[in-house]
C-alpha cells in the first residue's frame, strides 16, 4: 500500500481495527510500478471522528485531519479521494452532507 504523501507499506497482519505493516519504499514511482493501492491517512493519535450523510441517506464514517476541527458550519470542503462535502456541524465529531465528486 502508498500511504498518500508518505512511503510504501507491506502488510504483515490485518484483524479488526489494527493492520501491522513494515516500511517497503520510499518513492511514490516504487509504488506505481507495484501497483499499490493510495491510501489517505491520518497518524494515530490524531484526527476528529467524522460522518458524511450521502444523498441515499447512508452514512460514511472515517477519521478526517485535525485541520478540520477549525471548519465552520457551512464551509465546503474537499474530502482527497472521496469528494466535496458541506459541512452540518462541528462538536465531538465532524458531521457533513456530501456534496459531489
């Protein structure tokens, strides 16, 4: 896997909510040549929990970066790989409506 921005990872386990990985590479070419899927990441310890209402009604949940925690009511914003969302509210959690890709 390409952790976005960052390096190439080998998984080694995966169970519920924890995937042990080693470093693989560096280089975002090294990644494209083995075809590893990108990854948008947040470091451990970091981030606001997050809902994204979408337009059937389902809700996708995730971590979003702690930039966000400065957001407004309203903002429109855009989720890297996922799209754009406008933002409902801001307390314990981001809870936004999407908007498009």
């Amino acid at each position: 896997m390409r952790l976005m921005g960052f390096l190439n990872i080998q998984t080694q386990n995966v169970r519920t909510g924890v995937i042990e990985a080693v470093f693989h590479s560096k280089s975002h070419e090294e990644g494209k040549k083995l075809g590893a899927p990108l990854i948008q990441w947040v470091p451990a310890e970091t981030g606001i929990p997050c809902e994204v209402i979408m337009p059937d009604a389902t809700t996708a949940r995730g971590i979003a970066e702690d930039t966000c925690k400065q957001l407004k009511p309203n903002d429109i914003i855009q989720f890297e790989r996922f799209g754009f969302v406008r933002v409902d509210s801001i307390e314990w959690r981001l809870s936004a409506y999407f908007a498009h890709r």
